[in-house]
C-alpha cells in the first residue's frame, strides 16, 4: 500500500466518506480532512429535517461493503431518515467502525490548496507535480501531500445572503443577531428564539417551506408566534409544487400542506419582496424592499448557497461563469434553462478540470444551482475514483439510473436564488431534501435540506 497513490478528500459528509470508501476499494490510501469536531458536521446543522427519500436511496454501495464486517445492521430501506437517524445510523458507523475511521482528519479546515513548486501560471511538468494541501488544526498549520485531490466540501456554510442582488442586504452584517439561515430548528432545539415572534421567512424552496409549517405548528401552541413568507417573485403558489402528482407523495404532501395553511392566512405573505436593506426599529428588525417595509423580531433567510472557492486561487479551474459548477455539468444542471426533466448521472469527465487530478463532487460540484442528490453524489465519486486509479472505462460507464430528476426553470417550481427540490422528479432522487408539518411526516417527508 505504500506505493499506491494517496487521495486528498475535503468534508467528511455522506459524499466524501463515499469517496473515501470507493479510493479504499480501488487500492489507494484516502485522507479525509474534515473542519467540523465529527464526520458530518454541517448534517448536524440540519439533524432534525426529514428526508424525501427513503434509506434504500441514501446509502453508498461501496460504504455499505465497508460496513458489513462490522455487524452494521443496515436500516429500514423503505423508512424515511431525519439527518440525526442518518447521522447515528449510518454516517457515524461508517465513519468509527470502519478502517475509515483510522483516515479521516477531523477539526482539520483546509486554508489553501496549489502544486507542489508550481504556482497558478507555471505550466511545464504540472501534472506530475504531487498536491499541497495546507490546513488548520488545533495544532496549528499542517501539509498533506497527495497525488489526487476530490473536494466534497458542499455549501452548507456558504448560504446566499438576503439582497435580491445576490449581495448582501445593506445593513445585513449590522443585523445578524437578528438573521438566520438555512433551515433552523424552529420547532425544537431553537424554539426559544422564536416562540411568540414576529418571524419573516425569506425564500420560496422547501428549506423556506418547511420552515413556515414549523412556525404555522409553533404558533398553534404559542400565542403570539406571526409566521411572515416574503417571497421574491409574484406567483407564490409556484412553491406549493405538484401535490398529489409529485412522483414523491411525501414532497407533494409537504406542498399541499403549505398551501393549506398560506390560503387560511395562517402565514402571511408579501410577495415581489426583493430584500434591498435591514436596519435595527425600535428594538425589532425593519426589512426594506424598495419603498415597501416589513417590521419583525427575526428573519430566517432560505435562499439557497454557493461554492467557497477561496481555498483553490491557486488551482486550474474551468468553471461556467454563471452556475459556477464545472463547465461541462453547468449545462445539465443550469437552472435558467432546465425544466425538472432528465440530469444523465455524470462522473469523472465532468468533474474534471484543467488540473488533472482535481475534482470537485457533491452539493459543491452543482455551484449555484438549487438541488442536488445525494446518489447523484455517490456515482460522481464511484467514477472518480475509478478515474484517479486509471480504469478509465469503469471511470465512464453509468452504473445510476435516475429516470427524472434535475433542478428547476426560474418559471417552474423555484428560483436558483431560492434552494430546493424540483417537482414531478421520481422516486430514485435519493436527495437530502427534507422535512416539516405532521401530515408530511406521515406520508414520510418534509422541508429542504439538499446535501
């Protein structure tokens, strides 16, 4: 093993321990460095979400063979995992139960990554030149050196920021005691932040509605509790998705119960409400958009996130100039022009860039654009890796079938600014969308939480 070629993973999620797991199968030696105390830390974040799809659909082949010595008992396949059942029952096996456990760096956040004696623009003899990849533990900076590095580092810290502009609202970074983002546990671990407040939502994908069926379910028990849905865009019925005709009941469910509770009034809404600038009113938060104005005690900002490349200014990057996801897969993802039909499952030679050796896979590989899945996820890196060990025909072949899945038109379901899960997709879209209001969790899902 010591002359096989050792693979740099950033994010010790479910796609990067699927990456560890497919280079540990192919005969490499595999490092996970992870920023967060455990594996799955930014899933930690959203533990209390419900997915859409069901345990058959959210686990990795190659991490299951790793898991079967160990007595793992693999969970129901048609049940329905919250991110902390993912988390306890298959995340945090796979990554101290197995010999993954003895490859995985965690508190370790990478700070900068380049060629060993090459610099961005120097060309000649790149490619053979091994990786540096340089990171922070409570050590201090460290250096890995690897052949081959796969970053599955996601956008979860990354969220867009409430101007309508793509920029932060002016006034926002003043504001932030009183802004949120994401889809917090409103319902649970932070109920007390948000129990008899005025609270604004601003977002129109599933993190946004399952948030707002959490509030409307919150203010059934405390008085006082005002769920307020700004919506950017003039038709919010666009996020009530196909109800019954989803091809995923527990996300149609999730829709038809939101819009249950948006025509009682039970949620109150502004719609156009492009965010231009939050301030401090008289001890509450005042939201401007334009000449119009919203008064509330906090606001949950759900509008999706974005790739952090600042790690990798010294990389050769080919990346599309607006969905900032690789070239070659912008195309097939972009949300101005895509219309929740067919995302081929894609690998290696969409991932790649001009520096050989790099990938980017995962929620980061998809740049700005709204929805990701997670088995999409474990077919880039089964392809990856099979790339980076040379078997360039297993590299190519589709070993995923997803009938109908994809991400959504600005005229469909959501916006690119407003993350989530597109409508009419079939069942094998194991996506980390997620979870909300009781009639959802019956049918088996909920809100958005895309992995």
């Amino acid at each position: 093993m010591s002359d096989a070629k050792t693979v740099a993973i950033i994010g010790a999620g479910p796609v990067g321990l699927a990456a560890a797991a497919h280079v540990l199968e192919r005969g490499m030696s595999p490092i996970v460095l992870e920023s967060g105390p455990e594996a799955g830390h930014a899933i930690r974040q959203w533990q209390h979400v419900q997915l859409f799809s069901p345990w058959e659909y959210n686990v990795d082949k190659a991490a299951a063979r790793l898991l079967a010595p160990t007595g793992w008992n693999s969970p129901d396949p048609q049940a329905y995992p919250t991110g902390g059942e993912l988390l306890e029952g298959y995340l945090k096996p796979l990554a101290t139960r197995t010999p993954l456990r003895d490859v995985i760096r965690t508190s370790s956040r990478v700070s900068a990554i380049s060629r060993v004696g090459f610099d961005k623009a120097k060309t000649k003899g790149r490619e053979q030149a091994l990786f540096e990849i340089r990171y922070q533990n409570g050590k201090g900076p460290e250096v890995l050196r690897a052949d081959a590095v796969i970053d599955t580092s996601g956008t979860w810290f990354s969220p867009n920021p409430a101007g309508s502009n793509g920029l932060p609202a002016i006034g926002e970074a003043e504001c932030a005691n009183r802004v949120a983002y994401g889809m917090p546990d409103v319902w649970g671990a932070q109920r007390s932040r948000y129990a008899g407040k005025k609270v604004a939502v601003l977002g129109a994908g599933h993190s946004a509605v399952g948030t707002l069926i959490d509030l409307a379910r919150l203010a059934d028990e405390v008085p006082g509790t005002q769920p307020v849905w700004l919506v950017r865009g003039a038709d919010p019925a666009k996020a009530f998705g196909g109800g019954r005709n989803d091809k995923l009941a527990a996300r149609g469910a999730l829709g038809s119960a939101f819009a249950a509770l948006v025509t009682s009034g039970k949620i109150g809404v502004e719609t156009e409400f492009g965010v231009t600038h939050l301030s401090e009113s008289e001890g509450r938060l005042k939201i401007l958009a334009g000449t119009r104005s919203v008064v509330v005690d906090e606001l949950i900002v759900s509008t999706g996130f974005r790739p952090d490349f600042s790690f990798l200014s010294e990389l050769r990057l080919r990346l599309d100039p607006a969905i900032e996801a690789p070239v070659a897969l912008a195309p097939l993802i972009d949300p101005n022009e895509h219309s929740c039909g067919t995302v081929r499952p894609h690998g290696a030679r969409e991932l790649a860039h001009d520096e050989p050796g790099f990938y980017l896979a995962g929620m980061k590989s998809y740049g700005r654009a709204p929805t990701f899945l997670m088995m999409t996820g474990y077919e880039q890196v089964r392809s990856i890796a099979a790339d980076i060990a040379g078997d360039k025909k297993a590299a190519a072949r589709v070993e995923l079938v997803l009938p109908e899945t994809g991400v959504c038109t600005r005229g469909g379901v959501e916006s690119a600014g407003d993350a989530g899960c597109c409508g009419g997709a079939a069942k094998e879209e194991a996506s980390a969308c997620c979870a909300a209001d009781e009639t959802a969790k019956k049918a088996g899902a909920s809100g958005c939480g895309c992995a």
